[in-house]
C-alpha cells in the first residue's frame, strides 16, 4: 500500500470529501493558513511536493501559487490524533496570503507579546556590524525562550525562526536586514571576518573574547543558511549521518 493510500485511510474526510489541512512556515512557525484538502489534492501534493487544495468557493483543485509564483514545497505533513486535520510545514516563495500579505492570520485581534520577544536579533544602531550584534541576538533569543524549555539548541532554534523573521519583513534600521539586503558577499565577508576573530580570540588564550567571537559567528552562519536557503536541520542531520558511518579509531 502506498503512502497515499495509507494516509488517505488514516484521515477522517467530513461529508464532502474534505480535511482541514493547516500550512506552517517550517522555519520560523509561523501558521500562513487554512486550507482544505480532498483525496485528489492530498494525492498532488504529496506527487509534486508542492501545496494543492480544494477550493470550496471555487469547486476546484487549486495549486498554490500556480499564477503568484508564491508557491509552497512540503518539508513535512502530519495528521492530528483525531486524524480530521492535517499540518503542513513548507518552504515558501513569497506571500502566503492573496492579499500580499505574508500570512492570511495578519489581522490581530488581541496581542499580549512584548517587544522583547522578537528584538535584539541585531543591534538597530549602526549598519556596520558590530562585535556586539550577534551575542545581543543569542542573548535576546534565550531570554525570549520559557524557561522551563531551555535546552542545549533551543536558543539556536530561536534565533533560526527570528532571522527567518527578519528575512521575511525586512524590518528598517536592523542589522539582519541590511545583511540581507546587501547580499551574499556582505555576509560571506562578515563570516570570514568573525571567523578570523574567533582564531586571533584563541591564539590569544583569551576566553572571554572567544565566546563573544564565536557567538558573532554563529549568528553570522546562521544568515548565510537563511540566505542559501539551506535549513539548519540539514546540517545537523549530515553532522547526525557523519556520526552514525563507521570510524576508524
């Protein structure tokens, strides 16, 4: 049995043939929207890897992003416990929703966040970069983190999902967005900077410095796979692969 049909089993389809289907950011998880799924758009999208729903307004199979260009690739789909709705996570290219904006869930109702949540990813002042923007970002990370849920990478994940963020709304007058807007040879250059730093903080039997060096250049490696659009998952799962082949000691 395929892994369509086993799926297609699992879920519980409502008088219409339909399920909820729920698509998320994979990276910074954000929910983007609602959706609904029928047997043949499930079918598609788990041939293509890219999002097709059921368009109930429309009565039709709807591939998102087939005019927009904002389509949506699957890094993973899971069902709930009741098995009446499904969750995608995706990677996504442009707007999620048709109004231009990035999710359909932009119209805040009630918002008790405070402004430490998401600021500190860099500091706001000057665009030059300084020492200080990298560990103000893992610093203002970890804070925003519970803490009862503070393990090794959960500060790594954070601030992952807030860069991601800052790519996104390029917000004016911080320091992940004028990375981003000055591209890929800005960034590798600030990489090869901070990693020069961290050497010279080492040579020197400095720790102190290290720590602060080697925090600017995670937060440094962390925007280049943002700008490559390579997930930090994958790294790990190679370092996780690496770890698992045969050695030779």
């Amino acid at each position: 049995m395929s892994t369509e049909q086993q799926l297609e089993q699992k879920m519980k389809w409502d008088s219409q043939g339909l399920v909820a289907a729920i698509v998320q950011d994979a990276t910074t998880l954000e929910v983007l929207t609602l959706a609904y799924m029928n047997r043949e758009s499930l079918g598609k999208t788990l041939e293509t890897g890219e999002t097709w729903f059921w368009s109930r307004s429309r009565q039709e199979l709807w591939h998102k992003g087939a005019t927009s260009g904002n389509t949506q690739q699957v890094v993973q789909l899971k069902y709930d416990c009741d098995g009446d709705a499904l969750l995608v996570l995706v990677n996504r290219k442009g707007p999620a929703c048709h109004t231009g904006e990035e999710s359909c869930f932009h119209q805040v109702a009630v918002d008790r966040t405070t402004e430490e949540t998401t600021a500190g990813v860099e500091a706001a002042g000057s665009g030059s970069g300084s020492g200080q923007d990298a560990a103000a970002g893992a610093s203002s990370a970890a804070e925003a983190v519970p803490a009862g849920d503070l393990s090794r990478f959960t500060v790594l994940n954070e601030l992952e999902r807030v860069i991601a963020q800052r790519d996104i709304e390029r917000p004016e007058g911080t320091y992940t967005t004028y990375l981003f807007e000055k591209g890929l040879d800005k960034i590798l250059k600030k990489v090869g900077e901070e990693t020069a730093e961290s050497i010279i903080a080492a040579k020197n039997w400095d720790n102190d410095e290290l720590r602060m060096e080697v925090s600017d250049l995670i937060y440094h490696l962390l925007v280049l796979l943002r700008e490559r659009r390579l997930p930090l998952d994958e790294v790990l799962r190679e370092l996780a692969l690496r770890h698992e082949r045969p050695r030779r000691d």
